[in-house]
C-alpha cells in the first residue's frame, strides 16, 4: 500500500497550485476516517484553467500538429498511468473505497482509452464532396477549442480519461473538474500529461464544488464543448448553463437497467454476469444490472442462485483485497449508503421483499450488504429510480412482450441486456430495447472501441468508439470556385 500525500494540488496553465476556495478532507470510505486533503478551485481559478486552455487552442500548437503526433502523446499518457500503476491503484482504492483489483482493472482500462483513440488520431477524415468541374470541395474535422469535463466519483480515471483522450487527439484543449468525494488519482492526469510533453494550458485538471467550480466551467463564455457523466440533475443545470453560451454538450448521465433471463438461458453463465453486473464497484455503475426482468417459469431458481452469490461475497476495505473474486468494497459514502438503506426500506413498505441484505454493516466504513429484493413491480420506486449502490431488484414476466415492456419502463436508457438461447428472441429484443447498449448473454459485452451512451433521461452524445470522436469536432465545408 502506498502512503497518500497529506495534501493533493489542482494543475492549472502547467502549474500545481492551491484553490481559491480552499482544502476540502477527502475520506477513506473504507474506515470513514479522513485520507487527505485536496485544493478547491473557485470561480478565479477556473477561469484561469480557460484561458491557458484558450491560449493553447488559439496558438494553434495542438491543431496545427500532424495527427499522428497528437496521438503519441496522448499514448504516452496512457502509459504513464500503466507506468505508475501500483501507486495509482492504491490511491484510488483509498479514496474511492473499491478492492485493489478492480482499482487495477480501472487503471488499465484508463490507460486503454488513451492507447485507443492515440490509435485513431489520425484517422479522422473529412471527405471531399463532388459540386462539378467548377469547384473543388472538402470538409474538415476542427477542434471546437476549449473543452469543459466534468466526472463523477464513480469511476474518476476511467470516466475522465475517455474525455480527455478524444478531447486531445480532436485537437482540443481540456478544462477537467474531478468529484469532491474522490479527486486525489485525478492528479495523475495532470503528471501524466507533462511526461507526455503537453504544453502548459493544454490539459487543465481541479477539484471544487459542483455549485461553484462546476458551474463556473459549464457557464464559462471561453468554453467551447461540454462533456458531462453524472446525475440527470446536474445533467438539466451543466445543459441549461452550456446553452446560454450556445455550447454543445456530451450528456452520459444514470440508468436503471434491465436484464432480461428468458427460460432457455444458460444459467450459469447469467450468474457470473449477475457478480458483474451488480456488485462491482458496490453497484456504483452508471450501467449496472439494477433489475433483473426474470422468466415466471425459472424465477424461484434464479432468486436462490443470485441470493447465494449475495451471501458469498466478503466484504471489507478494498485495499485487503488484491485479487479478482468474490468480494465487495464500502460505497462511496455515508450518504449514499444511507439514501440506498432507505429505498431498500421503502420498498420493503410498498410490498416487495428483502430475499439478502439490505441494511448497512455493523463496522466502521461505508459498507451496505450485497441486497437482493424480490416482488418488485414495475410501479414501485425502486424498479424505477437508481439506487446507485449493491441492490438489484427481480421483477416476473410470462410473455416475451411484457419482458420487453417491463424492461422499457422507466423514463432511461442507457444499457439493456437479454439472456437466451434463441437468435430470434434476441434479434427482437435487441431491436425493441430502448438503450445505446444491448448486451446480448453477457452483461458489459463490449470495450473501448464500442459506442456508449444514452437513450431518454440517461442523456445524449456518444463516448467510446469511433462516434465518440465526432463530439470533439465541428465540420467545416471549404468550396473552392476554380477559373
Ligand atoms: P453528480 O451529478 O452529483 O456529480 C457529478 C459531477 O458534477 C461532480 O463533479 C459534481 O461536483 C459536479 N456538479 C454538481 N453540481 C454541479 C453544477 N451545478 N454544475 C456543474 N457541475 C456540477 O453525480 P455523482 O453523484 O458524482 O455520480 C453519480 C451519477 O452519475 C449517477 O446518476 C450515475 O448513473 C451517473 N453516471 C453516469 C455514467 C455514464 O457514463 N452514463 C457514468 C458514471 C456515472
């Protein structure tokens, strides 16, 4: 276990520096004891980050670059982090709670974006468009300039890092603003870039308050681009300030997703999904398996196999914990954890049933038991609205209809998945679910190099993949008039 530094700086214009609005105490949600502390930026500090962003966008150095550059250096930052790995690994377990191993697997899959779109820097290409002998006539891909990032805790280097590596390879310059509850491993952005040899302004990384730091950055006039992973909340105010400024925005914000087990599924390999699915990260993922949409005929069975998993994971600090297996981190914290508690309680009040856990553990930290609740109906809150914590709700179906329409129920949709052994039952269900993601027999299936993003409240825009390259960059058609 590496040591944490008592006290981590925001990077501004090349620069570590303190914050305007102070330190703020960053907890181990492991122990509930305070870790470090982090600089908060204020509004000046902000401001600040984009003009340097700006400076370096209107230099030209980024975009006038030939692609294939840009895209080493972005590489480089990737392998930085794969570099530092250990120490990386063990901050971020600290702060964020998660075990060893899956702060590992986040590491590498930070680092895996930063090789990907370093790959594809210099594939981006305009196409040149027939108008006639009389003119010659192309489009080209330009940066929008100064992009605005604004990550959640869940997955602070993962989600960050798909951001700033399109923003980069696009040519764009970057304003990143970590989470209040786990800011510390942002830092390695910040070093990473200077290894890689970005100039001073291209890559700006801080932690402040979402009110004031966030807000400044969404509202900023020098901002160009937004992109946002959080709440649908803090989606509707990033959204609502970006467009006073006429300012685009990538929106990935929550979801509530269903995987479908139909009677000819192969059991076993859904329950491995199941341990996946819902209790990595303790839940905390924006694209969990929240609902399990359950054929009556294999209901009781699948209930007593996910139940057991439940009951079979060892839960404790993420840190004593460095391998892969069957085995749970804390939540993020006290208030997450309690605001989970809650709803499991209520559900249990609006009819449905507490099969395992449900309560918080009798131990320091911000632990809350690997949750099982059955009897859900699609109206109660709890098949609606995200827990964001390790509590999957199991919902009953006799038609394939009704799967599908239990499955579309609620105002997201963001992933989807379907467990069954006929290609046409998936076909329809991959055509019918409403989500940028359908998983078929295998939840998460995908990578880096495929498309993720919203459907309804669970936002718009694109990241990973190839499409997600296209938010970074506006077209410009240049008509040429020959003699
Ligand atoms: P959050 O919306 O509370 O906070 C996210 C970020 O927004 C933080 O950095 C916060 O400081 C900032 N913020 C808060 N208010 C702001 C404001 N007014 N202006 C600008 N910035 C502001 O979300 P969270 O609790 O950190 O994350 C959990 C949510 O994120 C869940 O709903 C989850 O589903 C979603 N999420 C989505 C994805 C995805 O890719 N779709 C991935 C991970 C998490």
């Amino acid at each position: 276990m590496f040591d944490v530094m008592p006290f981590w700086q925001n990077y501004i214009d090349g620069q570590f520096v303190d914050g305007g609005a102070g330190r703020l105490v960053v907890d181990d949600p492991a122990t509930g004891a305070p870790l470090a502390e982090q600089a908060m930026a204020d509004a000046s500090d902000v401001d600040r980050a984009v003009q340097a962003a700006k400076r370096v966008h209107e230099s030209g150095v980024l975009m006038d670059m030939r692609p294939v550059e840009r895209g080493r250096m972005v590489r480089k930052m990737g392998d930085y982090l794969i570099d530092n790995i250990e120490e990386i690994a063990s901050v971020l377990t600290q702060e964020a709670g998660k075990p060893l191993w899956e702060a590992y697997t986040e590491v590498r899959n930070a680092a895996r974006y930063f090789e990907y779109y370093g790959n594809q820097a210099e594939t981006l290409e305009g196409r040149s468009i027939p108008l006639g002998s009389n003119y010659f006539d192309f489009t080209i891909h330009e940066p929008f300039g100064v992009s605005g990032q604004v990550i959640p805790w869940n997955f602070p280097l993962e989600i960050a890092s798909r951001s700033i590596a399109c923003g980069l390879v696009t040519g764009n310059s970057v304003v990143l603003k970590s989470s209040e509850l786990d800011p510390l491993s942002s830092q390695f952005f910040a070093r990473a870039a200077e290894a890689a040899g970005f100039p001073a302004g291209a890559v700006n990384i801080f932690c402040g308050y979402g009110h004031e730091a966030g807000a400044a950055l969404a509202g900023h006039n020098d901002v160009n681009q937004m992109v946002f992973t959080g709440s649908v909340a803090t989606g509707i105010a990033i959204a609502t300030a970006a467009a006073q400024n006429i300012v685009p925005c990538v929106l990935e914000l929550g979801g509530k997703s269903a995987a479908i087990v139909h009677d000819d599924a192969d059991i076993d390999q859904f329950m491995n999904d199941v341990r996946k699915g819902i209790y990595f990260n303790a839940g905390q993922v924006c694209s969990a398996m929240s609902r399990i949409v359950v054929h009556e005929s294999i209901h009781d069975a699948v209930v007593d196999g996910v139940v057991a998993l439940a009951r079979s994971l060892s839960v404790g600090p993420g840190i004593d914990r460095p391998e892969f297996g069957l085995n749970m981190g804390p939540m993020i914290s006290q208030k997450q954890r309690d605001r989970a508690e809650g709803m499991v309680s209520d559900a249990e009040r609006a009819g449905a049933l507490v099969a395992t856990g449900g309560r918080k553990m009798n131990q320091p930290g911000f632990f809350l038991e690997p949750t099982v609740v059955t009897n859900v109906t699609p109206d109660m809150i709890i098949a609606n609205e995200e827990v964001f914590g390790p509590v999957v709700s199991v919902l009953k179906f006799s038609t394939e209809e009704e799967a599908l329409r239990i499955a579309n129920g609620t105002p997201y949709g963001l992933v989807a998945g379907v467990f069954t052994s006929s290609l046409d039952r998936a076909t329809r269900a991959a055509r019918v679910l409403r989500g940028g993601q359908v998983f078929v027999n295998e939840w998460f299936a995908g990578g880096v190099e495929t498309p993720f993003g919203g459907y309804g409240k669970s936002g718009y825009g694109r990241e990973k993949g190839r499409e997600a390259l296209m938010n970074y960059v506006q077209t410009k058609n240049v008509a040429i008039r020959l003699r």
